[in-house]
C-alpha cells in the first residue's frame, strides 16, 4: 500500500485522516449537524471530530498519537452506525506497530484506558440494560477490549511493564463487569434484557479473541489463558455464566446480529442517531420509531421496508426484521396499504404471502414471552445451567 506523509512528516499506511473524516460523515452525518451533545469529558471524542471536520487543515500537522486518538474517535463513533470506518485493524495492532510507536506508546496507550468509558450512548442502539443500576452495555465494550488488548501486547513488546499492567487490570475489570451484569439480570429473571446482553457479549469477547489470535500471543501465556474464548469454554476465573451465555447466544440470537448489509441501502437510515439499528430480535420499537419519525418521507418508509424484506429474505430463520416491519406499519395510519404506492406492487404482494408478515402479525408481548418459554427450557450443553 502507497505511503502518505503528512506534512508533520507522519507516514502513515492507512486511510488519511480527511478521508476518514468523510467516511464518518458518510455514515454518521448527525455527528456534524448539532443533533448530539458533544459537551463533557467523556463526549471529547465527539467533538475532537466536529473540531477536525470544520478545521481540515489542522489534520495536515498532527502527530501519531492524535492520528490514533482520531482513528479511536471515528471508529467509536460509526461502530454502532450500518457502515463502520475500517480502522480496526490500525487501532488494534497497526499502528502500535508504527515506527513512530516508541515515542507515542505511552500515550497512546493512555487513550485506550481512557476511552473505557467514553461516552457512546448517541451512536449506538446495540444496548442492554440493567435496569436495576442503569448499567449499559453495548458492543462497543467489544471495540474497547479489541485495541486494549493490541495495546497490551505492544507494551509488552516495549517492556513497558508497569502500563501493561495497568491496561491488563481494566481488561480484567471489563470482564468482570460484564460477568456481574449477566449473574445480575439472571437472578431478577429479566429475560430480555438477558438474552440482548448474550449476543452483546459474545461480540465482545469474540473481538478479545480475534485480536489474541491476531497478536498471536502464546497459549501458555498466563493473562491469555485467563482471557481466551471466555464466550466458548468455562474458564476457573470466572463464573460458568460466561460460557452458558455463550451458548444462549448461539441458540438463539447469533443469526439476529450481522452486519445488516441490506439495511445500508436505505441512505436515510443514516440521518439521525435514533434510527441506528437495535439488539435483534428484538426491534418492535425501533420499527416504532421509524413509523412515527416525521422527517422520513412515505417513500423513505416504504424504503426501508423493502429493506426490511429483503434482509429477511437473506436470513428467513431470524425474527428481527420482520418485528422492525410489524412496528413500522402498525404507526402507520393504514399500516402497508399507506405505502402501497412507494412500493412495488410485486414486492408488496409478496410480502403480504410471505411468512414475513405472519412474524409481523403476532403481538410484541406474545412473541417476547415464547422467547422467554424457550430459554427457561433451555439446557446448556457446557454448563448444564439453565436460565
């Protein structure tokens, strides 16, 4: 790949911090039009963005550290949008392995601790909650353990021992809180919120992994053996929780969460942080929102539906598209027949036949309470817990 060398004199292999700029814009252009807040320590992220969007020249003079802290900014913004920015591999094991690193480590491994608890409650709707103490957790957890990780190696490497430590014991308190949320929602048999934070953990525990194996750590490693595959096999340092949620994940949620490549389509899907797409199955009230929004036009609607349709076509064993559907034309004030004439009258008659809409015709507490049923019937075949 074609190096670039800002006037800084940066090299860099990866995209130019302009262009990844635009490529926020493209998929979150909310960030730049006053929709969120950006005040406060840990929304700087947010703003650091908007600062570069409207003082482009400013990126020709930055050094390694600020052209990570960008990447980590831009990726944690668009993580939860339909078209991430790809930098992970440059925040996770790229750019720790820069021939600038040396003098930027530190700082950059800074950063990673820090950005544990940025901010991401506005550009993200892949959520669970606990309602009990309002804790939330999304996949971008999975994002955070993905560069901790790389940084942990790299310091490492650089005999960095005493921050290497440092990142190791908020990975490790990363787990631990996503284990305490599990054990939590499980004993006040919150279902739901239970079964979003399955798919929710096996993403994140599936980055850990990734980027463990990408950083090929050793497997007599002691801080691998106690981190690795968390989400697959019961480990002694935790909770067999982990490795049954794992297992819930796979039984019932897995073919719900993808990349929801047919979603991108729909352009205007982009435009506001309220329409960035949920925990599947899961999406009665997303669909809700996108029924009711008034900046959508019929046609926008009638879009997103044949989106909808589509997705499901691509995956006929999962649920959630089909809700997003139900939720949509119910707010609707004819329900389809108010699209009819923003969608292909084939396509609308297809979707009528289809079992798409049988999913649609069932109500949200009856569809919600058969999931429910089937994890309380649930046996994991690791563990032998049930819900």
């Amino acid at each position: 790949m074609a190096k670039k060398v800002l006037r800084s004199e940066l090299e860099l292999s990866g995209i130019a911090p302009n262009l990844l700029l635009k490529d926020v814009e493209i998929t979150a252009p909310f960030l730049f039009k006053g929709e969120i807040n950006l005040e406060g320590k840990n929304r700087a992220y947010l703003a650091k963005l908007v600062f570069y969007k409207k003082n482009l020249n400013a990126l020709k003079h930055i050094n390694l550290t600020e052209y990570f802290h960008i990447c980590m900014a831009a990726h944690w913004s668009t993580a939860g949008t339909f078209v991430p920015t790809n930098v992970d591999n440059q925040i996770r094991e790229g750019l720790w392995k820069h021939k600038d690193t040396p003098g930027h480590i530190e700082r950059m491994a800074r950063i990673t601790i820090d950005s544990w608890i940025w901010d991401y409650e506005q550009v993200t709707n892949r959520k669970a909650y606990n309602p009990g103490n309002g804790q939330v957790m999304s996949t971008h957890e999975g994002t955070w353990l993905s560069v901790a990780i790389g940084a942990y190696n790299a310091l490492v490497k650089h005999k960095k021992d005493a921050l290497a430590k440092e990142v190791a014991d908020v990975i490790l308190a990363e787990i631990d809180k996503e284990e305490k949320l599990l054990i939590e929602l499980r004993d006040k048999r919150d279902h739901i919120n239970f079964l979003r934070s399955t798919a929710l953990m096996a993403h994140n525990f599936g980055d850990l992994d990734r980027v463990i194996d990408q950083w090929q750590m050793p497997e007599d490693d002691p801080f691998r053996q106690r981190i690795y595959k968390l989400g697959h096999i019961p480990n002694s340092n935790y909770s067999a929780i982990l490795a049954y949620a794992g297992q819930v994940n796979k039984k019932f949620l897995s073919v719900e969460n993808h990349r929801h490549m047919s979603m991108r389509q729909a352009k205007c899907l982009r435009r506001s942080y309220k329409y960035l797409i949920p925990v599947g199955p899961f999406m009665d009230q997303w669909g809700e929102v996108l029924g009711q929004s008034p900046d959508l036009s019929l046609a926008e609607k009638g879009e997103i539906v044949g989106c909808l349709f589509e997705g499901y076509k691509r995956q006929n064993a999962a649920f959630g598209y089909a809700r997003a559907f139900r939720g949509l034309i119910n707010s609707l004030p004819r329900g389809l027949d108010t699209l009819e004439a923003d969608i292909a009258f084939d396509v609308v008659a297809e979707i009528r036949k289809s079992p798409f809409s049988k999913i649609a015709e069932m109500p949200q507490d009856e569809f919600e309470n058969q999931f429910r049923r089937n994890l309380e019937e649930f046996v994991c075949p690791i563990t032998d817990l049930k819900f």
